[in-house]
C-alpha cells in the first residue's frame, strides 16, 4: 500500500489536504487494476475534522477491497462554500488520477460522517450548480457516483432544536444578511430539497437516539429520494449516540460512549449495497 497526501488549491482556499491509501497491482493478485473509491469526509461541525472517522475507516474500507481517500476540508473560520469547493476538488483529482492510483473513475463513492455527511450529499446534490460550474467544475466530474451519509446533518429544519453546534451556526449565519449572501448556503441548508434525479443512490445510516443530528434528518433526506426515483437504503439503529464512526474499539473516543455493538453492521450493510450498486467491483462483502 502506497500513502499519499495531495494538497487542494481552489479559489477560495489551499488549507485542505486529500490522503489516499493507495493499494497497487501485484501479480500475485490479478484482476485489481482498477478498484472501486471510497472518499471520506470525517465530521467535526465544521470546527474540526474528526480522526475518529478518518483513517480507521479509510483502512475498513481499504480492507474490502477500495482505494480508500480522506478528505481534510477547510473548517472555521473558513467561511462556505470552501469546503465544498475542496469536496469538488478531491472528486476531481481522484477522476483525474485514475491511471496513477489504480482506480475505477465512475464507481466513486463518498462517505460522510455529521457535518462531513452535510459536505458529501452538498456535493451531490448542488453538483449542477451554475457557481460550481463558474470555478470550472463539470457536474459529471465532480458528482460522485454513489453517496453515503452517517448520521449526516442535512436540514436545518430538522436539527434546529437539537444539540448541534453545526446546525446552530447555519441559523445563525442565515439570519445575518452578509453571510446570507455567500453562494449555495440557502441550498445547503435544506439539502433534501436539492435532491433530483441526478443524485447519486444513497446509503443511509442513524441511530433513533441520537441527541445531536436527529434520525429526521435521514427521514427526510431518505423521504426526498423516493420521491426523485433514486435508489436508496436507510439502516435506523435504536440505539446509540453521535459520532459513532465505526462504532467498535478502533474508534473508541475519550468518553467511552462510541462503541455500540448493534450499530457495527452499519459497515458491512454498506459494502453489501456498494456491492449492488458497482457490479462487478470485486467488494469483498
């Protein structure tokens, strides 16, 4: 396995990085030239990209057969849409790089946890947009080809009267007129509504208890494909709280709150269905 770092540059920023874990061809092993993508954007509330859900998940997915890709994404005081700039850049370079890196160029899936999960069905939702079209980004380089959202923050009106720190700096940013004005933030802060038959088939996954992003949040995002014919599975736990990541002790944070042992099917049910929707990927399952 080969670790690369790339550094993004885009018009508004040249802070976010994209690491991959880069499996290369061996003889011994014929038929893996070209693998399936998995890009992770970890969450953090825009404040900070989660380790939690980097690396170890990377290396889960590496494990079944990906190459696997991190994005760290600008956070505060950056103001949006940098990061989903960085988001358009990272699936850029991955399509751009398919030779080098060994990878399928539309078999491209993104991961993202909370506030990550806001930035990956961002991207795939506001792909077509004409400002993302103004910074020189097609909607079918830049649009991953499948969507994965963990416990994903994606309506404003869903999360207000929770605990979320990302959902309380959204309203507020709403309600200030300056920051009302930067492109795509009324579209981000109601993705469901984003949602047409051009967004990619999503995997879901929450859990019924979660105190910080409500499972409505997947409801509605869930509720929104069915309604544009897109392909879609939702996984709701009953239990266990945010920020699970891949809910076992790799991930275990500093409270000891983050393993939940019915919540780790979560990956496995996820490979399963990049299975269906890659045919043919080699996903080990």
């Amino acid at each position: 396995m080969e670790i690369i770092t790339l550094n993004l540059s885009t018009a508004m920023s040249t802070s976010a990085t994209l690491t991959g874990y880069i499996q290369t061809p061996s003889e011994e092993i014929p038929g893996k030239t070209q693998r399936p993508v998995i890009l992770i954007a970890p969450g953090g509330g825009y404040t900070m990209v989660s380790d939690r859900e980097a690396e170890p998940v990377a290396l889960a997915y590496a494990s079944r057969g990906f190459q696997a890709f991190v994005l760290r994404y600008s956070v505060l005081p950056a103001m949006w849409p940098a990061p989903l700039l960085e988001a358009a850049e990272a699936v850029h370079q991955i399509r751009a790089h398919a030779a080098d890196w060994y990878l399928a160029p539309d078999q491209v899936a993104m991961l993202g946890f909370s506030a990550g999960g806001h930035l990956a069905a961002a991207l795939s939702t506001l792909a077509a947009a004409p400002f993302l079209a103004d910074q020189g980004y097609q909607a079918a380089d830049i649009r991953p080809n499948a969507l994965l959202l963990g416990y994903a923050v994606v309506s404003l009106k869903a999360t207000v009267t929770s605990k979320s720190r990302s959902a309380g700096r959204l309203a507020a940013g709403l309600q200030n007129p300056e920051m009302a004005q930067l492109p795509l933030l009324k579209e981000a802060a109601e993705l469901p509504q984003q949602v047409t038959a051009a967004t990619p088939p999503t995997f879901l996954w929450a859990t019924a208890t979660d105190e910080t992003v409500p499972v409505k949040n997947s409801l509605v995002f869930a509720e929104a494909l069915a309604a544009a014919h897109v392909p879609f599975a939702l996984h709701v736990f009953p239990q266990g709280e945010h920020g699970l990541s891949l809910a076992n002790s790799l991930t275990e944070g500093q409270q000891g709150h983050t393993v939940e042992p019915t919540v780790t099917p979560w990956l496995g049910l996820s490979a399963q269905w990049l299975q269906l929707t890659f045919p043919g990927a080699g996903i080990v399952v």
